[in-house]
C-alpha cells in the first residue's frame, strides 16, 4: 500500500509537471507573439518617423521659397513706388 501512495504522489508531480511545461509553451508562444508585434510596430515608426522628416524637408523648403517671393515682391513694389 505504501508503495501504490508513492507510485501515486510521483504520478501526480509528474501530472503537475507536464501541466507546468504546457503553460510555459503557451507563455513562450505569447512571448514570441508580442516580440514579433513590438518588431512590426518599430519597424512602423521608424518608416513614419522618415516620413516625418521628408515632409519637415519639404515644408522648410516652401517656408524660404515663400520667403524670397515676398522679399522680390516688396521690392517690386518698393521700385514701382519710387517710379
């Protein structure tokens, strides 16, 4: 009888070891989960993070051209006065 309690109490840790290995599984397939989403989600920003600074480009170019035009026009207009 002693030896069947035994059996049984190394059948039951043997049990609760395989339903701790399955649980570990299921947390390292998570991980790799949430690994791979943060990977794309980086990958995401750094794409909008160049596109960000094209446009700042882009807008800082406008912003001097504007400037010209306006400096040619108020000196058009300062000629055509003195005229």
């Amino acid at each position: 009888m002693d030896d069947n309690a035994r059996l049984r109490r190394v059948e039951d840790k043997i049990d609760d070891l395989q339903k701790a290995i399955i649980a570990l599984a299921k947390v390292e397939v998570k991980i790799e989960t949430i690994f791979s989403r943060q990977t794309s989600i980086e990958e995401k920003v750094n794409e909008m993070g160049r596109t960000i600074q094209t446009l700042s480009n882009k807008a800082n170019n406008r912003f001097s051209e504007r400037v010209f035009w306006i400096i040619v026009c108020a000196a058009v207009s300062m000629v055509v006065r003195l005229i």
